[in-house]
C-alpha cells in the first residue's frame, strides 16, 4: 500500500514539475532546462534506490519512514524558497 501511494505521489506531481520547468526556461535555452531537469530525475532515480538499499538493513518500516521525513523536510524547505514565484504573463499575441 505505502508503494501505491508513493507512486500515486509521484504520478501527480511529475506533470506538474515538467510545467514549471517549462515555465521557467526561455524559450532559447528550453532545451538545456529540460535536459537538466531529466538529469538530475534519474540521477534522483537511482541515488533514492541506493539510499533506500543503504537504510533497508535496518528493516522494511524504518526505510520507508526515514525517506518520508526527507520528502516532509524537502516539502517545508521548499515553501519558503518558491514562495514568491508567479506564473508568467500570457502572451496571447499570434
């Protein structure tokens, strides 16, 4: 069930991450933003499986709590760094 939800999780915000980056890139350097973001996706990929291999020794329950505190952590130290972050003006221009 914890793996459900974690993917669920996953699955919902995903989306939601490539629009922002997409939102945030000029179109110039759109390319790059993208290639960064994928990078550093997998890179995540398989640091999180390392470190999830790294903490399962110490049982099943401890791993999955232990990466639930750094993704509540990295949630709250997100607010205040993205706080005043706008959606840029439409440009409905043709």
């Amino acid at each position: 069930m914890a793996i459900l939800v974690m993917s669920l999780g996953y699955d919902l915000t995903q989306p939601l991450f490539v629009g922002i980056v997409t939102d945030l890139a000029e179109e110039d350097t759109l390319g790059q933003t993208m290639g960064l973001k994928v990078f550093t996706l997998f890179t995540g990929f398989g640091i999180g499986s390392w470190l999830f291999g790294e903490v399962l020794p110490w049982g099943f329950e401890v791993a999955l709590v232990a990466f639930g505190v750094m993704q509540l952590l990295s949630a709250i130290a997100a607010i205040p760094l993205f706080w005043n972050e706008k959606p840029s003006p439409i440009n409905v221009s043709a």
